[in-house]
C-alpha cells in the first residue's frame, strides 16, 4: 500500500471506530507511539504495546459523546490528520480534546505515530 492509501484507511477505520483494526491491518510489528512530554506513557513500543494502550483508553472512556477525524494531508512518507474526541473520561469528567497526529510509513506499513495536544 502506499502512504496515501494508508493514510486513507486509517482515516476509513477511526471514522468508524474500529481503532483496534487499524493497528492490527495498517503498523508495523515495531512501531512506536509517541504522546506529549509529561503525558504517562510517553513512548509506547511495538504493536502489541500499540494495542495495550488502545484498550487502557477504551477502558477509562465513560461515554463517548462525538468524534472526528480530518481528511489527511500527504508528503511522501507522512501524512497527518487532525482528530477530535468528546468524551466522559474515568476520574476526568467531560471534556473535548483535539489533536494533531502525524503518522511515518515504512515498507507499507506504519512504523510511527505521534499526537500534539495540550493536555
């Protein structure tokens, strides 16, 4: 697959919230996730990891209220898509969170993922 067509598929399985699919079909057995400084987790190894910390986070969402996620933007072997997400959080309450997520390809699949936020 090519960047864009990966870009459009991931962008395909967010929009329908199958977060999971997404890590199992389009990254790379070792790829990497990165979130803001300070952030618990700050840099997550490897898809199984990569799917760990997917689940931890469905498990503290209460209510899931709305969600968006931008069309991507491509240059060679990056593309990023803005993302939203209201919600009822565990311990958090509601609030809304929006963020820009920049995503590396490698050999067809994607090898790195880093999200800007403020927390």
């Amino acid at each position: 697959m090519t960047t864009k067509e990966i870009a459009n598929r991931l962008v395909e399985l967010c929009r329908k919230g199958q977060h999971e699919e997404a890590y199992k079909e389009l990254f790379a057995d070792n790829a990497v996730a990165l979130e803001p400084e300070g952030f618990p987790n700050h840099e997550v190894k490897g898809k199984a990891a990569l799917l760990k910390k997917n689940e931890d986070f469905g498990k503290m969402v209460i209510e899931m209220h709305d969600s968006s996620v931008s069309d991507p933007i491509v240059a060679g072997n990056h593309f990023s898509v803005s993302m939203m997400i209201d919600s009822t959080m565990k311990e958090q309450g509601r609030s809304k969170m929006e963020e820009i997520c920049l995503y590396e390809v490698k050999d067809g699949k994607i090898v790195k993922e880093q999200f800007f936020y403020n927390m």
